[in-house]
C-alpha cells in the first residue's frame, strides 16, 4: 500500500525535476535518468517508459525543445533536450508552488 501513496507522490513533481536538471545542460533521456536516481540518492529511479512521456509533454507544451546528435564512427545519434526560456519561466514559479504546497504539508503534519 505504501508504494502506492509514494509513486502518487513522486508523480507530482517530475516535471519539475527534470526542468531542473536540464536547465544544468542539455541531456538526452538515459543521462537524466541516471543523474535523477543519483541526485536523489536513488529516490527517483525512473523508466524510459515513465521519463519519456514527461519530455514529450514538455516539448508540447514548449517548456523544452530537443534536437539530434550527430552519428560519430561508434556513437548512434542521440536526441537532446534542453529548457527554452518559457521553461526556465515555468520551474521558477513551480519552485514557488512547490515550497507553499511543503510548507503546507509541513504545517498539517506537525
């Protein structure tokens, strides 16, 4: 049961972490993926299947933009992504909501 209530919270706070480390440099999904589990101290040990659909839909949405490597001799060609302006708008004031929304809990909790 308690799997539940975590994933149901962890959802709710992807999108801004990935705003947040793509507004560190431009990466391609394996790479957030992995600096996301090791940030986190392996709190967030996302799929591709989790992780790619939050990307689509920020690029939508026009949070961020993407574009392909160039294939090297032994490299395949990657698609990385990094945060537009409307992007770096959009983490600042999920960062406000974010500390109101802990705040919140935080007070109830008590």
């Amino acid at each position: 049961m308690q799997e539940k209530y975590e994933r149901q919270m962890k959802k709710g706070v992807l999108d801004m972490l990935v705003l947040r480390l793509l507004m560190e440099k431009e990466q391609y999904g394996y790479q957030l993926i992995m600096e996301l589990r090791e940030k986190s101290g392996d709190t967030f040990c996302l799929k591709e299947g989790t992780l790619y659909p939050i990307l689509y839909r920020l690029e939508d949405e026009g949070l961020v933009e993407s574009r392909w490597s160039e294939a090297g001799q032994k490299q395949i060609p990657r698609k990385y992504y990094l945060v537009t302006d409307k992007g770096q708008q959009t983490l600042q004031e999920m960062k406000l909501s974010w500390r109101q929304i802990a705040d919140g809990v935080e007070r109830v909790m008590k």
